[in-house]
C-alpha cells in the first residue's frame, strides 16, 4: 500500500484553474471548427451549384452542335454563377480553410492545457488523478483529444471537430460541476500500483471507442444523406461538410481494431488486481459484467465489419450500441449501481 502524503493545495488549485482554462478554450475550439463547417457547407453548395451549371453549358453546347432543340432542366438556383465563379468558390474555401486551421491551432492549445491541469492533479495528490470519477473523466477526455487529435490532421478530416468537442465538453462540464471532487487521497483499496496500471489502460482504450462511435454515428449520417446527393434543408446542410461514407467507415474501424485489444487489456489487468485485492480475479461484479459486455460489443462490431453480410449499417449500428454502453457503465454503473467498484465515483 503507498504512503500517504499530505495534499499540495496550491497545485491543486492550479490544476483547477487549468481545467476551466482548458474548457474555455474548447468552447473556443468548437465556435472556430463550428464556423469552418459552415463555410464548408457554404463552398460545398457553391461548388455542386458551379458543376450543375457546367452540366447545363455542356447540354445547351451539344444541342446546339447538333441542331437539336431540348428544354434544360432547371436550375435550383434561379439566379445564374457569376463568370469569376471559379475564383469565388477558391476565395470560399479559403476562407474556411482558414478556420479549420485555427480550430487545429486552438484545439492543441486546449490539449497542454487540459494535460497540464491532470498533471497537476496527479502532482498535488502524489498519485496518478485516477481515484474518482471527476479525475477519470479529466484523464479520458485527454487521451480522447490527443487520440482524436492526431488523427484529424488531414484538412478534409476537420469537419469532424464540432461532432467530437460537443461530447467532451459536455463531459468535461459535467465533470466539472456534478462530479467534483476535491484532492484528497484514495480510499485504501485503491491505494496500490495497479491503479495507473489498470484505469489508464482501460481510460485509453474507451476513449480512443468515443472517437470510434462517434465516426459510426456520423457514418450513419452519411449513409443517409450520400455524398453529393444531400437533400435540401437543414439535415442536408448538416451532413453535406462530412466525408464519405468510406472515409468514415475506416476511421471506425481503424479505431475500433485498436480499441478491442487495449480495452481487452484494461479488463485483463483488472482481473488480475482483482486477484490480489479480492482474492478472486472475477466475479460479476457489475461494473466487471458491463465492461465485459463493451468488450463484447467491439469484437461483435469488428466481426461484423469482417462479414460481407453485416458489413454498413448493421456493424456501425453495434459500433453505436457499443459506445452507448460503454457511457452507461461510466455514469450509471459508477454512480447508481451499487458494487465493488462503487467508490470509483468517490475520494
């Protein structure tokens, strides 16, 4: 068992004070990547309006080649492009580019400062902030950015920012406010080296899972709405920025293959603490059954993904369901359920 030592308050006011820093400027983040995906929605009409008026040109010139007389379809912008359009549309993008790079900027700025309130929770403590729930989700939410992070690097691939913030910040505010916890140390069953050991190998393999649910509920967006054939209205306009549905297949996948082991992992080393601690490395306990059942979910999904049949809607669908249970296990299992594992949610 590790020694005790006493609280550093002055890091730990530190560490909070970084913390609503970090939130602040991923509320800065989401406003900047929220105005790059209108603009991105904006280019993108102007250019699939641009081709429609090519396609229109090319019919009009071939009737004419011909001597043939045909009604054009018409345009669903009255009003015809201007003839610098190519140099509007190249000024549009631009313009969003703009944004989409200050949104990666902002983002990693977010990140050193999120990681450095953690550390400094961990330094005021002497322990690694895993010891309630408030630090769990401090740390989950950082391994998500980072992960989410440097997989967005492609510039097409920013439109995904506003999707991924909005959970984190809602889970970072909630955090925040519902399930704070000032720096205290552990209770005695946590107080053991398999604690860094165990919580940070599930915390990553869950948080590299939101980034891929998140993609396989934006797949399913795009499935919907496909690319180049959005609707006209509001959900055509929210899906429209997206990438194709290929795209956000693989982001899914390639997540979830590295979800599954690390996941795996997390449980294994669990058990085997559990061993130790409770002389027992399984036993059904609540928070162990439904993590199990998340393991479960992303070999099923994977599996899926692997099968001709399944392949789509069906695989993204388990990869949905998946996250879902993987955030009832979070909140609920932790904080309704009563269980071994139940002081997970407290000092």
């Amino acid at each position: 068992m590790q020694p005790l030592m006493p609280i550093d308050h002055g890091l730990s006011n530190m560490s909070d004070i970084a913390f609503r820093t970090a939130l602040v400027i991923y509320i800065l983040a989401w406003a900047l990547s929220f105005t790059y995906y209108v603009k991105r929605h904006i280019a993108l009409s102007y250019d699939q309006r641009l081709q429609r008026q090519r396609e229109l040109v090319a019919v009009g010139a071939e009737n004419s080649s011909t001597g043939t007389t045909a009604v054009l379809p018409a345009d669903p912008e009255q009003d015809p492009l201007p003839e610098n359009a190519e140099e509007i549309l190249a000024q549009k993008r631009a313009s969003a580019s703009k944004f989409g790079g200050m949104t990666q900027t902002v983002v990693w700025l977010g990140i050193i400062v999120h990681v450095t309130a953690a550390v400094l929770r961990g330094l005021a403590a002497h322990r690694v902030p895993l010891g309630n729930l408030y630090e769990y989700v401090l740390v989950i939410t950082a391994f998500a950015m980072v992960a989410t992070a440097l997989v967005v690097q492609r510039k097409e691939w920013r439109v995904l920012w506003p999707w991924m913030l909005t959970p984190i910040i809602g889970l970072l505010f909630f955090g925040g406010t519902k399930l704070y916890a000032a720096t205290a140390p552990v209770v005695p069953a946590l107080r053991s080296y398999w604690l860094p050991v165990h919580v940070t190998t599930v915390s990553g393999g869950a948080a590299i899972g939101i980034f891929s649910g998140i993609a396989s509920i934006l797949y399913l967006l795009r499935k919907w709405q496909p690319k180049g054939q959005e609707k006209d209205g509001f959900f055509g306009a929210l899906v429209r920025p997206l990438p194709s549905t290929q795209t956000l297949d693989n982001l899914a996948y390639r997540s979830a293959v590295v979800t599954l082991p690390v996941l795996g992992l997390g449980i294994l080393l669990g058990a085997i603490w559990a061993n130790t601690a409770w002389g027992r490395p399984w036993g059904w306990d609540p928070k162990e059954t439904v993590s199990f059942i998340t393991w479960v979910l992303y070999a099923a999904y994977l599996h899926a993904r692997a099968t001709v049949s399944w392949r789509g809607v069906h695989a993204a669908c388990i990869n949905v369901l998946a996250l879902a249970v993987m955030i009832f296990n979070l909140f609920f299992i932790n904080m309704v359920v009563s269980g071994l594992h139940s002081y997970a949610g407290l000092n």
